[in-house]
C-alpha cells in the first residue's frame, strides 16, 4: 500500500515476529504512549484509520491486523485455544515493539477484540495499562449460553461456532462481491448491521470498509472455520478450527478476567442499538427462534437468547469487587462501531479515559490533562453529529429492543441466519 491511501499521519508497518509477519497501522511518535486497537471478525485494523488519525499527539497509535485478516500473514486458528491464538501473536508484536511491564500499552479491543485484549490480561495482566472494550464479544463467547454466568443451553454448544456462519454471506466473502443487491453481501451486511441504519461511512471509506472485510482468508483454518453436526437443535455445533469456533463458549471463557492481578482500569464502551452484540442479538440463535425465524426452537427454558450485555456486566461486576474499576459508556444512537458511527462522542470519553490512566501508569499523578478533550476531526474526514456518551457506570443500562430486520430478509430460512458470528 502506498502512503497516500491512508489519512494523513497514519502509517503503514510489517513487523516480523516468531509467530507471523504482522501488519499494522500507526500514528504519532514512536516513543509516545502506546496505544493499541485490536479489530474484530470480518474486518481489520483500517476500521480505526481514523482514530488513529485524530490521537492526540502524546500516543502511538497501533491497529494490528490479526492473523488471517488485512495485510497481516495467513495461519491457522487453533479454536481449542479460545482467542489465545491472536492473544499469543499479540504478545510476540508487543516484544518485537518493545512493550512489556516496562512499557505497558493502553490496548482497545472492538467486538471480537475486546475478548482478544481480555484474553491478553489474563495472560499478561502486569504488562497492560488500561483496558478498553468497545462493543465487545460477551465473556462467554457468541451463542449457546444462557443467564449471566454463561452456562451452556446444550452440552455440545450447539447454536456456536462455524456451522453456524451464513454459506452463502462466506460464498461472497470468497468471491470477493463488492455489490449490495445481495442482503448477504459484504456491504450491505456492514450497512445494516455494523452500523445503525440508515448511517454510512462517506463513500470512499465504504470502499476502504469493504475492502478490509474482503481480506479475511476464508476456509475451515480461519473463517469461519469447521462445524460438526448435532442431535440439539439447531443441528450445528462447534468444530476445532477457525474463527468462529475460537469464539464458541466450548473454548472461550474469559471470566478469569475477574481474578488478575494487577487491575487495570476498563472502560466499557457500546452503541445502545448494537443488533450484533445485545441482550437480544439478531446474530444469536436464541433470539432468531424465538422471533420464529428458526423452526423449532425449544423454547425459553432451554435456549433464551444470550445475554450478552448482562455476561459481560457480570463479570465486570466481579472485576470491581475484586478491586477492579470499570465505567460503562452508553452512545446514543448507535450500532455496533461507535468509533465510526459516532466519532466525537467515542473520543471524548476515550481521551478522557485514557489521560490519567496513562498519567498513572508513568507514575504521574492521577489528574487529567489536556488529552481528556477530544481533537477536532481529520480535515478529510468530516465528523458527523453525535450525541454525549451516557454512563451507566454504577446502573444497569436496558438492553435494546429489537427492531425487524431489513427488508427482504423475513420469509423462509432466514436470511440473517448466523451472518457473522463476530461477538
């Protein structure tokens, strides 16, 4: 990629390590404060080109590409391992970049990236200065479980992992469709589910958008990755390999989250309209049959939808009294990407979360600085209007209602049926 296709202060970055060559993307001063922004499923580290060019100038901006997404090289996902395989390689790039106890990264995980960077603070907990989650994949991974302590509805799973992705959404990913005609297009699934409708990016990040989802390597080692079948309904369960499975509530638990030591500061950010990541998820299983998209459900007593907001207060919740601090930062009118449907309202609660953790962590007094207040937009990139985040820190926020699905997508076999399984 040449320089000139990314906004101006952002830099493009191939870091060899023992485990992979791995892509990212930068900004500001390399001796900065570091600041780390892990993407989710089916997408890459360019869905935070702009934050990262509006950091302000005290932070070094990184958006990794994960393995197997973006510019970054293609290896299998051990789904065995939960999300310990990108945990793992997250490890090696912050070696090779010098991080460490020494110089612990402020690190940003979106959808399947907040389980990623929770996965890395369990593993690496004295080497990471703040935590922040941004509409993130519930503790107890996408689909099968039930109630706040993420018990599983069927003893195999069913209802997670690979087998659960939409064949024909995985058949155009392949083919690399850039339409919209589909509902199961690249496009128009970002259009209606990653964001709030009817919002869209200005026409050239659109393209910027498809383009880093259209770089997910698919097959059965990445994504979505291998199923088995099952006698529990809905027929499909968890395989051992790729993506979605690594996120399947057979291998991913991070409710040790609660339990390390030392206790970095969180902050808990989401769109009160996620559709992707809710108490009633349009992705999960559970909701789909009890809306009657999925004959056959077994019903409420066996398979609720997944509370996926109410898990992850959970375990928050259990982080705090084991002497953890986290704020929850509701964004008004907003879908599953807060840092791209509402920049200004993301960014103010951002900078200001991450000023005196950052002051903190270099031993400074734990006072906000100048960085608490947003920077004005990129000159390329206008900002759009956006409400004030509402905290919920010391409430529980309702869960959102759900709204139908776009046209077209109702009749027969549900055309929303298990489109991403990002979390």
């Amino acid at each position: 990629m040449s320089a000139a296709s990314f906004l101006p202060g952002v830099m493009s970055r191939m870091v060899e390590t023992p485990r992979l060559r791995q892509h990212l993307l930068a900004s500001g001063p390399e001796d900065g404060v570091p600041v780390v922004l892990v993407h989710g499923n089916v997408s890459s580290g360019r869905f935070f080109e702009e934050t990262l060019a509006a950091l302000p100038p005290q932070y070094w901006g990184i958006a990794p590409d994960l393995r197997g997404f973006g510019e970054s090289e293609t290896q299998p996902v051990d789904a065995t391992r939960g999300l310990r395989d990108f945990s793992d390689d997250l490890h090696a790039l912050f070696t090779a970049l010098g991080f460490g106890p020494d110089r612990k990264p402020h690190l940003a995980g979106w959808s399947m990236g907040g389980g990623v960077v929770m996965q890395y603070a369990i593993d690496h907990p004295d080497a990471v200065a703040s935590i922040t989650l941004i509409d993130p994949l519930s503790p107890y991974g996408f689909g099968g479980t039930r109630g706040a302590d993420g018990a599983l509805c069927w003893p195999d799973d069913a209802g997670s992992g690979g087998g659960t992705a939409n064949p024909d959404y995985v058949k155009r990913l392949a083919e690399k469709d850039r339409g919209e005609e589909s509902p199961n297009s690249p496009r128009s699934v970002m259009n209606a589910f990653y964001f709030k409708p009817p919002f869209r990016a200005a026409p050239e990040r659109e393209e910027i958008f498809v383009d880093a989802m259209l770089t997910t390597v698919i097959g059965e080692d990445n994504y979505p990755g291998d199923s088995t079948m099952s006698a529990n309904w809905p027929s499909a369960a968890p395989g051992t390999r790729g993506v979605n499975n690594a996120m399947a509530p057979t291998y991913c638990n991070l409710s040790a989250f609660t339990s390390i030591s030392p206790r970095p500061p969180v902050l808990w950010m989401r769109g009160a309209d996620d559709q992707i990541v809710s108490d009633s998820s349009f992705l999960d299983f559970g909701t789909l049959g009890q809306l009657g998209f999925v004959p056959g459900w077994p019903g409420a007593d066996v398979y609720p939808p997944q509370p996926m907001v109410s898990q992850m207060r959970a375990v928050l919740d259990g982080y705090r009294a084991n002497g953890g601090s986290y704020e929850e930062v509701v964004i008004a009118d907003c879908g599953h990407a807060p840092h791209i449907e509402q920049p200004e309202a993301f960014r103010a609660a951002l900078w200001r979360f991450l000023a005196p953790a950052s002051a903190s962590n270099a031993g400074a007094p734990d006072e906000p600085t100048a960085a608490a207040t947003p920077d004005p937009e990129p000159a390329a990139e206008p900002a759009a209007s956006a409400p004030e985040p509402v905290s919920t820190a010391s409430e529980s926020a309702p869960a959102p209602a759900p709204t139908p699905p776009p046209s077209g997508q109702q009749s027969g076999r549900p055309k929303l049926f298990g489109w991403l399984r990002r979390g």
